[in-house]
C-alpha cells in the first residue's frame, strides 16, 4: 500500500483531514486537482492586486478557526463592524457604537433603529446567540418564513436580507433560517476580514502542518475497492492503494467519484476594479436597500487591507449572483450594469475603473435548505470517506469542521485504540 489514507482534495476539507490524520502518525498523501491548494479559497495575485477567487472573509469566530488556526500568523485586516447602506435619499451608516463611536448618532438616529422593529429582530435573533445545541433542535423553516413568523417587514428586513444575500447567494429568502441563525451567531461574536496576504493564505497555512506536500495537478478520476483497501487513480496515470480514501472533493467532483448524491450548487461573480482615488474612506461593506441594480455586496478592499493593492492604487471588488440553473428567465450581469450600480451606491463617477480581474464561481456554495442537516455520514463504508462543506455547512467553518470529523472516522477504523 501507498499510505495508510489517500485524501482527494486539498480545499479547506481535504487539508483540514490530512493535517488530523498526520498528528496522529498516518501516512497521508493528499492528490489536488489543481496547480494550489485551497479550492475555493484562493488569491490571485495580478498586478500587484490581490484578489480573492470570489469575495469573501474570514470569520476569526469560527469555532474551528479559534481551534485549529494560527488567526494572528494571518494578520487578519477587519472590514468593520458595520456596513453602509445605500438609501434613496443617502447613505447610512449602520456600525457597532463601542467599536466605532464615530458612526455612533448615525446609527441610533438612522431609519434602521427608529424602525421600530428592533423587538422583532430581537425575537427572531435570540435562538443565534443561545446554544447552539437548542438551536440545531428546534423545527427550521426557511429565512423569509422565519422572518415572516417573527414580524419583521420593515427597512430592517430589507437590511438583514440585502446582508445574508451576499452571504448565502440566494435572493429568495429560501435557505434555511438556522444556517443563517448560525451565520449571524458567528457575525456577533466575530469581526470578519481578510488576511494581510489574500484568502489563500488560510489554506496555504493548514498545508505548512503536513509532513508530505500536497501532490498538485493530480486529478482523481477513479476511487474503487482493491485488496480491502481502495485504488485511487489519476488522470496522470499514478495508481495509489491505502486502507482508507478520503474524498474531500467539492460537491459535485465528489458525487462523481462515490454514489452519493450531488447537491444543488449557487454562483457568484466578483468583479474586482483597480481606482486611482477610493469612492469612500469607509472599510464596511456596502449594501444597496434600494436594489437598484445586481450588485449584491460592494467594498473598497484596499481601505481595509492596504496590502490589497500596490502603493497608491485602490481596489474595490462588487459581488452579483448567478443565475441559480433553474431560473432560465434570470440574465448574467453585465460589467456596464455593475458599474451604473456602482456609481448609484458609491455616488461616484466609476467609468474610469480599470477592471483587474473577474472571479465568475458557478459552483460556490451547496445549497442549504431547511430542514439544516449538519453532520451528515462522512464514512461511506469499508474505508471510504467523504468530507467537504456539503457534509456539514457551507462555510469555511463547516468545511473545516467535516474534514476533521473524516479524519476522527478514520482514526476510530484504523487506530481502534
Ligand atoms: C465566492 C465564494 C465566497 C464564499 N464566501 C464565504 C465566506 O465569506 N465565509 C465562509 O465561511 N465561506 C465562504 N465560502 C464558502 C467556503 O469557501 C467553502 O465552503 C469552502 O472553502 C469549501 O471547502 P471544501 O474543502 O469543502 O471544498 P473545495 O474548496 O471545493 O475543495 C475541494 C478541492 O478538491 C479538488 N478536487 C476536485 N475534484 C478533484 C479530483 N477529481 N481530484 C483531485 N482533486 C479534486 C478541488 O480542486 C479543490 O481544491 C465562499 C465560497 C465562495 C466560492
């Protein structure tokens, strides 16, 4: 045999598995598709512009983050606490007072607050920040049922909703209301940001923890049964045996290579623009309450990381979904739409942007509908495992999460004692 565990898949999953495995004395070898690891965490690095393979941000609350990563190695640059929001008369700063005081009359005096739905959104958060235990018990709907039930339909559902749209990458309220509980537990007990270096630099840093590298450019294009083991085969022709096989593939990558089932999959496309001047001085996200046009989420990247962009430049990336494969009548957004949106939500003249680079993700996130199903079977049975975000949730945290429990299943098979 070639290893005691072959892991297919070197995205947050397949690293976090491997990393496991080696601590415990394992022989892994870890086959990636691609030219890095990462998956779907990645930077690029283009002209001196660091853009991640689609907007996102690292949440440090992450209770697998808080346990298994070096947070501080990364040095996260935050994105605020608070967002601004696009209004037809203005722009309103919506921020946490005691983090910034500033905004601090503008939040308390803005539409938002004096809404009068505070009670409500209360209601609806409590189960977030309770245990999470009583929250994965209780019956789940989805969000806009869940929002609906506790009366919210005023400019701070549109808020919440403008919010988690950029986030779960649906407009339809129709994920499920405890991922989304989840979601904002994880907001308010975390500043979310970016590492000094881009994304990448997570899973770059989860790869340093194992004792072989990642065998890169290695696509597995077969996992079956040999000898009670299992035989792995690549698209290079390497033929690799192991008592137990991990597939920590993505989603639809790993429905190929075992019989379960393929979920659902929602897109995104990121496209990031270079500026000689910043539209703002403000590191928040932006959101448009109006929804004037496809950009569900913008931010000027290089306010809150400056490593972002070279001296002098600035760096603003604006996020739009795809269109789910369902919905024929919805269109792709166009950069000539992006832009009008953008000078809409900014206030600023944005035809003078140079586009650095566009991140179109069709597979970005598995679908979660409700009933939420976290822990699902990650041993298939006989020394074969699967593990990715679809096993869990589709976030890094739940990536990380189902890499460590395969990791813990093939121990218990394995290492018995
Ligand atoms: C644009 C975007 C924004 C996001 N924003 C956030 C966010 O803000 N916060 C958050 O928590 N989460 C976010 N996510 C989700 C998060 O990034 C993912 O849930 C997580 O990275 C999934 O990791 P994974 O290891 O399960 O899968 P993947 O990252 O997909 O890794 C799978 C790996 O397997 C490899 N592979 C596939 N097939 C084969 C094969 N046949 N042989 C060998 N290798 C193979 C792939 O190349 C890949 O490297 C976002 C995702 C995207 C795309």
């Amino acid at each position: 045999m070639d290893a005691d565990v072959i892991v297919i898949g070197a995205g947050l999953a397949g690293l976090q598995c491997a990393r496991h495995l080696t601590r415990a004395g394992l022989t892994v070898r870890v086959l990636e598709a691609s030219d890095a690891v990462g998956g779907r965490v990645r930077t690029d690095l283009v002209d001196g512009f660091r853009c991640d393979r689609g907007f996102q941000v690292l949440n440090p609350a992450y209770p697998a983050v808080k346990q298994d990563v070096d947070i501080r190695a990364l040095r996260m640059r935050s994105l605020g606490r608070g967002v601004a929001v696009r209004e037809q008369d203005g722009l309103t700063v919506l921020a946490d007072p005691t983090r910034h005081p500033s905004f601090a009359v503008q939040t308390l005096r803005g539409p938002y607050v004096r809404s009068g739905e505070l009670r409500e959104l209360a209601a609806w958060a409590v189960p977030a920040l309770g245990p999470v235990k009583w929250l994965l018990a209780a019956p789940d709907s989805t969000l806009a049922e869940s929002l609906d039930a506790a009366g919210l339909d005023g400019p701070l559902r549109t808020l919440l909703e403008r919010f988690i749209t950029g986030v779960v990458l649906e407009d339809e309220g129709s994920t499920s209301a405890a991922f989304v509980r989840l979601l904002v537990r994880s907001f308010a007990f975390g500043a979310p940001g970016v590492p000094e270096e881009g994304m990448g630099a997570l899973p770059a840093q989860l790869a340093t923890t194992l004792a072989r590298p990642v065998e890169l450019g290695r696509r597995v294009t077969s996992v079956a049964p040999a000898g009670g083991g299992w035989a792995v085969e690549a698209d290079d022709g390497a033929l690799l045996t192991a008592p137990a096989a991990v597939v920590a593939a993505d989603p639809v990558s790993a429905a190929h290579l075992t019989d379960e089932p393929a979920p659902d999959m929602k897109g995104c496309v990121t496209w990031w623009f270079a500026a000689d001047e910043p539209p703002t001085d403000l590191p928040f996200l932006f959101l448009d309450a109006t929804r004037a046009g496809p950009v569900v989420n913008t931010a000027v990247m290089s306010n809150a990381a400056p490593s972002y962009a070279p001296a002098g430049r600035h760096l603003v990336q604006a996020t739009a979904l795809l269109p789910a494969a369902t919905r024929a009548s919805a269109t792709v957004p166009s950069e000539a739409d992006v832009r009008i949106h953008l000078s809409a939500i900014y206030g600023r003249d944005t035809t003078g942007w140079e586009v650095v680079t566009v991140h179109r993700v069709e597979r970005a996130l598995p679908v979660q509908s409700p009933p939420l199903q976290v822990r699902q079977r990650v041993h298939l049975g006989n020394g074969l495992y699967v593990a990715g975000d679809h096993r869990d949730t589709a976030s890094i945290q739940g990536a990380m999460v189902s890499g460590r429990r395969a990791a813990r299943a093939v121990l218990r098979r394995l290492r018995p004692r």
